[in-house]
C-alpha cells in the first residue's frame, strides 16, 4: 500500500530495493504469518522437529543485563521464542532461536509517531546511517553494501513507527551489520553535523549571486516523486482524513510543501525523545547463538538508563456520520480527463486491534470479497465497467486500526455515487446471499497453505516474522500472537465449515454495512495542478530570497559549495578502517550447490532438485518462446493474465480460482527473458508455476493441463477489462517508476532480449495494449484469433519441467508428470529467434510529474572488446556505491 513506508535507498538501486521494499509491505500487511502472496519457495521447513539451541531459558532467568519475563513453544514454527526486558533500560528483545535457518535476521524498531508532515520520521531513518561515533564514515551504510554478504539491508519508515533490519548468512558478517545499525541509531553523526540534514532531507541551495535559490535534498526529491503519483496520492489522502486525529493524520514519509520548515533543533529533539533503548523493541531469528545476542544487545545499552518515553500510538474514535474528502492530481495537458477520476471508500473496523480470531476471520472476509478476480466485490465493481480497475486494497492491519478500503480508478467524476451505490449492493447481498461454503474452504486453504509453506522467496524468513510480531507488539499488544494461526484456523474452520455459522456475515454486517466510520475520497484530475505546484514551490523560494541580505546569500553560497566539498571529499583511509569489513577466509570459496538431476520424460527435460519442502511440491514447467511472432509479443502478457483469468472449459473463471485455492497453494505463469552467454540470441520462456500438497498433486498437473489447453477466449468483455486494468497500471508505472522504464527504453536498443522484454513490460507494451484495447472493441475476432495463435506457438510437450519436493516424493512424482504432458500438443520449437534492428538513439518522454528519471547505457559486448569475465560485476557494484551515489544521490539531492 502506497502509504506503508518509505525506505533509504528510494529507487537507485533499482530492482533490488523494489523487490524487498514490495516484499517487506507485502509482510506488514497482514497480522497473520506469511502474508506475502505472491512469492517463491527459498528455504523449505523441515518435516522434523528440531534440535534447540541448548538455550534453557526459563522466566526470571537473568543473562547479560536481561531477564527472560515469556518462554513460548512456536509450534507453527518448529522453534521457541523468548521474550526478553533490559533490566537497565525496559528495553524489550523477542529472541527467536531456529537451528534450521541460516539466515540470520535482526532489527530494532522504534515507534515515532509524527505531528506534522515535515517528514521528520523519515528524514531521520536515512540521516542515522550517515556515521556515527564509532564508524566515523560518512555512508556507512554504503561501505556495508561494498563488502557485505547481507541479505537484506535497508530501513524502513512506516506511518508510527521505524524499522532497521539486517539479514545475513554468514555470522561474522551478522555480527558486523547488527553492530553498525546499533551504533547509527543510538549516536548517529547528524545530531552533530547540520550537513547530514542538509543532505538527506532539504537544504536551499544558490550557486551565484544573481541565481534563483532551490531546494535540494534527497527526501525532498523523493517525496516529490511519490507526490506525484496519484495512486500514491489518493492513498496518502485516504489514510490522513481516515485517521485524523492520530499521527496518521499527517504524512510520515514527508509532505514535499511542508519538509523545508524541518529544522536542525527539531531534528535533533526527535531523536532524543524516540531513539532511546526504552522506546526500542529488538528482534533475533535464525541460528546464531542466543545468548551472544543478549550480550552485544547489552554493550551498547548499558550506558543508556530507564526514560519515560510517551510514544504511544492513540486510537481514533469512531465516527457518528460518514465523510467525504476531494483532493486533486495532476495530468498532462493533452489527456482526456472524461475518465480519469478515482473513487476510494474505506472503514476503520474496531475501535482497537481486534483478537487472532477475529483477525484471521476478517482475513477470510476479505479473501471472500476481494482476494480473486472472481471474488464477488472485485468482480461486481470489474464487471460494472465504471472505472478500469480496482483500487484501495481491502483489508489493512498493519496500524493501530484495522482498516478496509475499495474502489476503482479511471471512472467518470459524476459517478462516484454509482461506485459508493455498487459497493452498498455488493455487500448487503453478501449478506443476504450468505458466502458459498466452498468460497470459505478455498479462502481457509489459501490462507492455511500460506502460513504453513511461510515461503518469503527472496526476502527474509526472519523479516517477515518480525513485521507479523511487530504489528502487534508496536502496539501493547502480544507479539507471540502473530506468529500463531493453528488454534484460530481450526476454530474458523469448525465454525465456518462444519457448523456453517454465519460469522462471516455478521463481521461484514458490524464491521461495513453498520459502520458509520465511513470516508469516501474523490481523486479529480486537473490540468493545473502540476502549475499550482510549481508556482508555489516558486514563491516560497522567492518570499524568502527577499528576506535574505547580500551577507545571507554570500553565506548560502558558501554552505553549499562547503556542503558538495563535504559529499565530494573521500572518507580518510583512517576512518574507512572503522567500518567493519568481512576477511576473505570469512567468505566460503564454494557457493551452495543445489543438487539437480537432470533426465528426460519423452520429449520434456526434467530437473528434479530434493529438497526439504515439508511435504510441498513446487512444479515449473518452461515453455519455449521462439515460435511466437515478433508481431504478437506485446500481446504475451495479456495472454498470460487471461491463462488464469479467462476461464476454462471446465470452469468460468470465479469457478477456476476456486478449484485452484482449495487444492493447491496457488497456479501462476510468466514470462523468463534473458541474454544468452556468447550468443546474439535471447533465452525466452513462458514459465507456468504451481505448488501443492504430495496428496493434492494430481489435482494441481490436471488444472495446470486444463489452463495450458483449455482456455476459452471468447469472452471479449472479459479481455477488454483485463487490458484496461493492464494500461491502467501501466500508465501509473510510467509516472511512479521511470528508472525502469528509461531501463527498459536503453536495453531495447542493445540485445534482442532487451527488445523482447521491452515489447512485452515497457513504453512500447503500453501503447500497444492501448491500441489493442481499440482493435478489441471494433474487432474481436482478429484479436480472438491471435490469442489463440500464441496458444499454438507456445503449449507443446518438448517442454523443461523443474521439480523441488522431498527426496522420497520426487521418486513418486513421474506418473503425474506424464499424464500432464500427454495433454500437450506434440511438437518442438524451432522457429528462428526475433532479430530486432537495434537502432541506437537518444530519448525524452513526458510525463507529468515532478521529478525526472534519467539513463544511459551501452552494449560492452558490442561497444567494446568485454569479454565476460566477473570484474564487470565488480565494477558496477563499485560505480554504485562510490561515484555514482556520491554524485547522483549525495551530492545530486
């Protein structure tokens, strides 16, 4: 959600931020374990309890400055919790101990309610990182990314509070990341240093006498950048006029109009009230031992004593009569607004956080109502065709509050009362109608499978826990219980499904239809909004200009040349010494081996890899793409989306998600495009994906033919609200994510895969679904007919399958397989690759927005006589982290 939090690397690193920023908002989003939805298998959970630690805390028990007040058993887990109170601070410590993990994680979270929207919060979580006393750098954080194995490293700024995680395989190198953080947030440089402010939230920057002042600053940058995304916009207007008189009611991350009156003593004061051992909760998981984790945690909080921190997030009360907010965003001069307003409705659910119980089944009810294309208050607001596609998000519980919000984007300004009409509908003949039975069961198994597979793909075990533990925790509430979910599912379940209790429905009466805490937000386009900013921007810069002497300017020009010396200037060999670095017998020569069989099933290359899976079998199957016309590539993504969403023989698509939610942990495809090692030619797949139980495998490779075969594609409204919501979130990607668009633009012109990938995910697949959203209204069956065609070209049974499961099962999996690839077409393919001319030219795209995205690339292999050969990786990791951060983001602002 657009308003969850905002982290420290903002978008230079590009896809890898991206990618743990999307996971760690996909892990707060929800109370109950692994909420991320939409993630691969990383580390399997052992089918056997394991070993403990020979940790044998008991209550009371006191170690290293701590004393043990909760010993939990974490059954759901297969490991134990202890809850720990820093005798000398009341700082609290939740030390989970899981021997299998060798992702070490940790992070210390402070709550920070904001109380205005100066961006306090969030300014200070990049300024900590910038030195401390005893790593005297000025980017530690930098140096850590240079020669670090870390996992993860990031900080986070959520609307109450701010999260510093670490995550690592290797110990020594834990130790490193974890003792760093410590000392950035609790004796960070910036309370020392006004330049630290200057640089990381905003400063007025002149170069000469007779040049107009600016703002300068790297949050300052990044909140206009967020500004200007109206889905981002809309979010941040809904979450401050629907919590107004709590810290929600202000914008944590940093209202750009409001960041430059943030001053250096308020700064300063921030920190002292929140950053202090008693206000922090530490978190410990994986397989490093236990009481060292007390120990270290003790060496830099012994100095510190008890304080009174009044930090507490207050709730809000409940409203007596709905509200409504209007707030406008900015468009282009030469769009057509007829259909460009949003429409959002949204509830604050309880007047607290509600029990485990009640949560999961809050869970259940918005998985009935939202969670699937199918699901009847998404379907009933797809199928009205009022907007181009649904917004909002449902359930939310990752504040004080619960929270639940819909809507749809793209609608006429005039029909924002048929959209608040709809939803009234949808929901009282929820009601009336009751929830099917099978609806639940799919939504109990989903849910269920999620929480046992805890399957985080790239991001964290560790980390994932922790925002679960945390959304409760940072609020005086249980941290234990958001890692539990077997005693409340199988309550839900017998009430839900055996008993057939319309709690469901009576949650959905209480907590929306009878709810008076109501707020609908109106998102108008307007053509003069992007002016209206400017301008205003512009005269406060001029106000002040006016009110600074020949002397203050003189003294500006000299802070900014004294401050880009000071971002120029290379840290002293001494002070690079303090940064802790790992030694290359710290570092294991060899990388992990998956042990992969390779072997054949008739025309199919199989790779079976045994792994420790409890139980779960993980099926890829690659389809290769070179017989797709080059001509039919932009529409690949659309046929992807309508494997799924299109509907079977068998099954409409409500009926299809069903029967994949209650047997199996989810069926996906998509597109694998890459550059092939010594060859101009591209590597090009379309890879479906499904997992389930050992015992449900029959029904998943019987659902997984029945799409790759089966697809009906008839059904021309349905694509048609399938390719709007596509250029829908297409056109909000080219305003929020511009570096991967001009990334997308560079590699086009270099590789044929970059060609390729830009057909099917950039500018050009934007416009080419705008112009095929047109050819489907006036000519269904010439697009009918291409899709069918890319089904020819695609499904056939000399395909590769990749299998992951337990050892024992993988010998029990190939009369499943067989039976799948009978179903398949006959054939290999063998077409020629595309071969795109690579015209190599300079661009610029308008968009409206605030800020501008700017790349630049080249081909090494044709521009040069590279060779491939890992200096190259090398190189890049040390351009990022040295030249171009100091240049672009330090000292660039």
């Amino acid at each position: 959600r657009s308003h969850s939090m905002t982290t420290r690397l903002g978008v230079l690193l590009g896809a890898r931020c991206g990618a743990s920023a999307a996971a760690a908002r996909a892990a707060a989003a929800k109370r109950h374990v692994a909420s991320a939805s939409t993630v691969r298998q990383a580390l399997g959970t052992a089918t056997a309890a394991p070993t403990m630690l020979g940790t044998e805390a008991a209550v009371g028990q006191k170690l290293h400055g701590w004393t043990c007040e909760r010993v939990e058993e974490l059954a759901e887990l297969k490991c134990m919790g202890m809850l720990w109170r820093h005798d000398k601070t009341g700082a609290e410590c939740l030390s989970v101990e899981q021997p299998l993990e060798e992702n070490k994680t940790f992070g210390v979270v402070f709550r920070t309610p904001p109380e205005s929207s100066n961006g306090i919060a969030h300014v200070l979580e990049h300024s900590v990182l910038c030195g401390s006393r005893k790593y005297l750098v000025k980017e530690p954080f930098t140096e850590l990314l240079k020669g670090s194995l870390q996992t993860f490293l990031n900080a986070m700024t959520f609307p109450d509070r701010t999260c510093y995680p670490v995550a690592s395989c290797n110990l020594q190198d834990f130790y490193n990341l974890v003792d760093v953080y410590l000392d950035a947030v609790l004796h960070p440089r910036a309370l020392k240093d006004p330049r630290v402010l200057a640089q990381e939230g905003w400063h007025y920057e002149v170069d000469e006498k007779d040049t107009p002042l600016t703002f300068k600053g790297v949050v300052f940058n990044e909140m206009k950048g967020v500004y200007s995304n109206p889905d981002s916009l809309q979010g941040r207007t809904l979450l401050n006029n629907l919590l107004p008189d709590t810290p929600y009611g202000v914008d944590s991350g940093g209202d750009p109009a409001e960041i430059t009156s943030l001053t250096f003593d308020y700064f300063k004061g921030f920190h002292e009230r929140f950053y202090h051992p008693s206000n922090a909760k530490f978190w410990f998981y994986g397989d490093d031992p236990p009481a060292r984790r007390l120990e270290l945690l003790d060496e830099f909080l012994r100095e510190f004593d008890r304080k009174e921190v009044t930090s507490e997030i207050p709730l809000q009360p409940l409203w007596a009569e709905p509200r409504r907010v209007e707030h406008s965003f900015a468009v282009g001069k030469d769009e057509d607004i007829s259909k460009k307003s949003m429409a959002c409705v949204s509830w604050v659910l309880s007047e607290d956080k509600p029990d485990l119980e009640t949560s999961l089944a809050l869970s259940i009810m918005d998985y009935c109502l939202m969670g699937t294309p199918g699901a009847p208050l998404r379907k009933a607001l797809t199928d009205a065709g009022l907007g181009s596609r649904v917004i909002g998000g449902g359930l939310y519980e990752g504040l004080a509050q619960p929270t639940f919000s819909v809507g749809l984007k793209d609608i006429k300004e005039t029909d924002v009362a048929a959209v608040e009409e709809l939803i009234t509908k949808t929901l009282e003949k929820a009601v009336s109608e009751r929830f099917e039975k099978e609806s639940i069961e799919a939504a109990l198994n989903r849910i269920e499978f999620m929480n046992r597979e805890l399957n985080t793909g790239g991001f964290p075990r560790g980390l994932s826990l922790m925002f679960s533990a945390v959304s409760n925790w940072n609020y005086g509430k249980d941290p234990f219980e958001g890692l539990r979910f077997d005693a409340p599912l199988k309550a839900l379940r017998e009430k839900l499904v055996e008993k057939g209790e319309p709690l469901l429905e009576s949650i959905l009466r209480e907590k929306l239809l009878d709810n008076k805490h109501r707020l609908t937000v109106t998102s108008k386009p307007d053509f003069e909004e992007s002016s209206r900013i400017e301008a205003a921007e512009k005269a406060r810069l001029e106000e002040h200009r006016k009110t600074l002497s020949e002397d203050d300017i003189e003294a500006l020009i000299t802070a900014t040349k004294e401050l880009r010396e000071m971002q120029e200037t290379p840290d002293k060999p001494e002070e690079l010494a303090t940064v802790p670095r790992l030694e290359l017998s710290d570092i294991p020569t060899e990388t992990l081996k998956i042990p992969t069989q390779i072997g054949r099933l008739g025309s199919a290359e199989v790779l079976r890899n045994p792994q420790l899976t409890s139980g779960v079998v993980y099926v890829d199957v690659a389809f290769n793409l070179r017989d797709v016309p080059a001509r039919l590539l932009p529409l690949l993504p659309l046929f992807i989306r309508g494997l799924r969403q299109m509907g079977t023989k068998k099954s409409d698509f409500v009926q299809l998600q069903r029967r994949v939610d209650l047997a199996t942990g989810g069926v996906s495809a998509s597109p694998l495009i890459s550059s092939k090692r010594g060859s101009d030619e591209p590597v090009a797949y379309l890879v479906m994906r499904g997992k389930a139980m050992e015992g449900k495998i029959d029904s998943l490779m019987d659902l997984m033919g029945e799409i790759a075969t089966e697809v009906t594609w008839e059904n021309q409204s349905r694509f048609l609200q399938l390719a709007k919501e596509a250029y829908a979130g297409g056109r909000s990607s080219l305003i929020s994510a511009g570096h991967v668009v001009a990334a997308g633009r560079l590699g086009m012109q270099t590789t044929a895969a970059g060609w390729a990938s830009e057909q099917m995910s950039g500018l050009s697949q934007f416009e080419a679904v705008g112009k095929l959203i047109q050819q489907a209204e006036k000519d269904w069956p010439a697009v009918e007919a291409q899709l069918r065609e890319l089904q020819s070209c695609i499904f056939k049974d000399a395909c590769v399958m990749n299998l992951t499961a337990d050892a024992d099962v993988l010998t029990r999996l190939d009369s499943h397989m067989e039976t799948f690839l009978k179903r398949l077409p006959e054939g290999v393919a063998s077409s020629p690759f595309w071969v795109p001319e690579l015209a190599r030219a300079s661009e610029g795209i308008i968009v409206p927005s605030q800020v501008n995205y700017v790349g630049k690339g080249a081909n090494l292999y044709k521009d040069s006589d590279y060779k491939l050969h890992g200096s190259a990786v090398v190189t890049s990791r040390l351009l990022g982290t040295t030249w171009l951060w100091d240049r672009v983001r330090v000292s660039g602002g």
